[in-house]
C-alpha cells in the first residue's frame, strides 16, 4: 500500500547491509495511508548516528541535530533524516526535553511520538508497525495521543497547537479525552516560542477544518491571542452583521483562499474593532476600527515573529478591508499604484471573504460590486492602462533629453506626470506629456 521512494529504499538497505534496522516512520507513513505524497521521507533506526554517519562513508552529511540523535544524508539532492531510535525524559520547561536516551526497539521510539497517526512505522517487507490504533484514527479521522494526553501536554505544550493543526488540515476532530487535556493545558501554550507557534498557526489557518477548529477552541487560541477574549460574544448591532465578532473571524478566516496572508489577514481584520465601540450617535459604532485593527494586527505579528514582508502586506490589507470605492477606473488605478496589483488582489479577496461572512441577505448587492471592480479591473490590466512608472509613457531620460537638469526634479516630474494620467488629466501620450513638463518650466 506505501510507495518508498527509490532514494528512500536505497537508505534503509544500506542500513540493512551494515546490519541495522530502519523503517520510515511519522508524517509520510501518515501521508501515505492518506493517499497523499509525502513533503518529505523519515527513517529511523537502531543505529548510532556516528554508525549512521559512517555507513553513509562519502555522501554528503549534514550533522543536523547529532545530540538528539538526527542526521540528514544527502542522495541525489534529496535530503533524508535519519534519526537513532530514541526517548525522551525531563521536560522542565514545557519545550523541549532535557535529555534524549538512545534506545535499542522501535517499539519504544513509537511510543515517544505525538499522535497515534503520527506513531506508525512502515518497512517494504516487515510492513506497517502500528500498537497505537493509528490506522483507525486516520480512518475515523480522529486526533489522539499516544499515551495519557494530559502528560503528553504537559511534556510539551506545543503538542496542544500541533492537535489543533492536524485536526485543521485533515480535517479531523480530537478524540475526548486529548480534547479535555487540550483545555485543561492550555495555560502551557504560554511558555513556547514564538517561532514553533507561528509555524503551527499557518498550519492550522491554511487547513481546511479551520472554521470548527476556531471556533470549538478559541480559548486555547486565546492564550496566543489574547485580543480574541473581546471578539468573542461582541454583537455587531447592524444589517449587515448576524454574528458575533468573532464568529463572524472564523467564518471569514474559512471563506478566503487556503493562502497564509489571506487567512492572516482574515484572522485579524476586526481585530480591533472591540476596542472601538461606541454609543455616540444612536445604537453603536466602530468608528476607525480598520486603522485599529492594522495597528493590533501588525504588534501581534511582529509579537509572533513574523517577517517584515508578511507583516507589511497584512497590516495593508487589514487597514485598507473597509475601503469603499466605486467599479470605476481612477478609484481603481489609484489603489493599483498605491498597493500594486498583488495586493489589490488580494484586497478584493479579503473584501469577499468578508461580505461571505455576513448576513446572507446583503450578500448578493454587495457581491455583484465587487465583482463590477473585478470587471473593471481585468479590463485595465488587459488594456495596459497606466498606473505605475513602468507604464508611463515618458522616462527620466525624456526629460533630460528636453533639457531638466538631472537631479531630484527629475523624480518629481515623474510623479506629477503619473498622478495626471492616473487622475486621467492628462493622457499617456509622450507629446502631450513632454508638453506639459515644457509648459510647466517655462
Ligand atoms: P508534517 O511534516 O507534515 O508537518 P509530521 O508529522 O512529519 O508532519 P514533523 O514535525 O515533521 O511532523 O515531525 C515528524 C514526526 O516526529 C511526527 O510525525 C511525530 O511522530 C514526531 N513529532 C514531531 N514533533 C513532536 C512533538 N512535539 N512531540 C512528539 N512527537 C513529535
Ligand atoms: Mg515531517
């Protein structure tokens, strides 16, 4: 039923030869009983990592983790881990463990594992190893741990996110008791990095079970996000909302595109509205929430250690969600120029996904604009219509060539004259333009 690799068979019999066991093991055999191909192949053996290393005499080997007993070996450009059957002991700070114990059976390096879909380990003639049930899991499409779930969280709190990433991705729903220890331990969450959370979180945004993820567990996110705690509950008193604020999150979080900037964006595009409640001028208002939400969602993403360029594009999105124009050309092209057309994508995704998430009556007027600036917006890109330098029909030599003087009046000329055409004052014409810049120095 699995697949190995040609590379990944090759590895396990140079193993076998040099007298050692290995299976590949952890996500690819879950993967792979999914009827998905795997990222990416682990082997775990009774061998040493220096006896790993020497059998692999004249590969390319990176010693990448020789302490906890992980080396990856390089075969035809492809990079495999191998690492020594182990378990591990002392988890004083919830992280990681203080001390890993190499172990002589596989049996015992299962048993360290996560989640029984995550502790079965496959060889191409002594087949599947699986004492945890983890088969029927992944048939029953259940999250269990190995073991009592309350201990395993309490060894390492990241255990909680990566349950709650796994349900999301596949889907899945977490077995009782692994759902009660997730809620009881969920305090822990607070003492991991912030670069292990992240990687989970876009994990878990990007699944496709992610709207009952937020929603069944907001209490556990809250500890990560603990600007949800006002979300949840916070009635929107107007037509276009039927949910609660953080509802109406998580259902807009579901309808975008399984990409990380959108969902992050979604994630945190009312963010702070809460905080900008209030009572003037008759049942409730969130006045500036948007410029409020960008600023919450930039500190919590620059508080989870986001890269500036996924911070940058976010934080615009969710400032600009709330933008309201017309489907007509200039509106158009002057948020092309400001944003770039990535962006204003992107932003139109954003503005969808929300109207998705609101009450279904105003839905259909509200989709049917955006989709005329969808329209509009082909329509533009098609004709080449100019909204950027790169467009525009005169350069800094042009000018130069009529005799301006080189220098920073150059650059000011280029953005009048691109303002103009955007604003369509003027055409995109080379005379018309060089005309303007000769009128203009006179
Ligand atoms: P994917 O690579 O698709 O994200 P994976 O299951 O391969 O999923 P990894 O983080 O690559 O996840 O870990 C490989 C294996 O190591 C897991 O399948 C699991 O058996 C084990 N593992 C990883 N992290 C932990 C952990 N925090 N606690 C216990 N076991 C873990
Ligand atoms: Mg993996």
């Amino acid at each position: 039923k699995i697949t190995l690799t040609p590379t990944i068979e090759q590895v396990i019999n140079k193993l076998e030869s040099a007298g050692f066991e290995a299976f590949v093991v952890g996500g690819c055999v879950r993967d792979s009983l999914l009827g998905k191909r795997p990222h990416d192949w682990d082997v775990c053996t009774d061998a040493l990592p220096a006896q790993v290393i020497s059998c692999f005499n004249g590969w390319p080997v990176i010693e990448t983790g020789l302490k906890h007993g992980t080396v990856t070996v390089i075969i035809q450009g492809f990079p495999v881990e191998i690492t020594t059957y182990r378990t591990e002991s002392g988890y004083s700070d919830a992280r990681r463990p203080d001390q890993v114990t190499f172990v002589r059976k596989l049996e015992e390096d299962l048993g360290r594992r996560d989640f029984t879909i995550n502790a079965m380990a496959y060889h191409p003639r002594k087949g599947l190893k699986d004492l945890f049930g983890g088969q029927e899991d992944l048939h029953r499409g259940i999250i269990r741990c190995v073991g009592s779930a309350r201990r395993r969280f309490e060894e390492d709190a990241l255990r909680i996110l990566r349950a709650l990433r796994f349900a999301s991705v596949f889907g899945f729903s977490l077995e009782k008791e692994t759902a009660q220890a997730v809620n009881l331990c969920k305090e822990r969450l607070a003492m991991i990095a912030p670069e292990r959370i992240r990687t989970e979180l876009d994990q878990m945004l990007c699944g496709q079970g992610v709207l009952d993820i937020l929603l069944a567990y907001s209490p556990v996110l809250q500890v990560i996000l603990p600007e949800i705690g006002e979300m949840r509950g916070f009635e929107q008193r107007s037509p276009y909302h039927v949910y609660d604020i953080w509802e109406h999150t998580a259902r807009s979080t579901a309808s975008v595109q399984a990409q990380r900037i959108l969902r992050l964006t979604m994630l945190l595009h009312d963010i702070g509205k809460p905080s900008c409640f209030t009572e003037e001028g008759g049942e409730g208002h969130f006045y500036g929430h948007d410029r409020k939400s960008a600023q919450m969602a930039g500190e919590i993403l620059r508080r989870l250690k986001y890269d500036n360029e996924t911070l940058e594009k976010v934080v615009q999105l969710v400032g600009r969600h709330g933008d309201c124009f017309p489907a007509q050309p200039v509106p158009i092209k002057r948020r092309l120029n400001r944003m770039g057309e990535e962006q204003f994508w992107r932003l139109l995704e954003v503005k969808r996904a929300d109207i998705l998430a609101q009450a279904p009556d105003k839905q259909p007027l509200r989709l049917a604009q955006l989709e005329e600036i969808r329209f509009v917006l082909q329509k533009l890109l098609a004709e080449k219509e100019c909204f950027s330098r790169k467009e525009l029909r005169v350069s800094g030599t042009d000018l130069i060539d009529i005799g301006i003087p080189q220098g920073p009046k150059i650059g000011e000329l280029l953005s009048d004259l691109l303002e103009k055409v955007i604003e369509e004052e003027l055409p995109n014409e080379k005379q018309a333009l060089l005309n303007y810049v000769r009128e203009l120095s006179k």
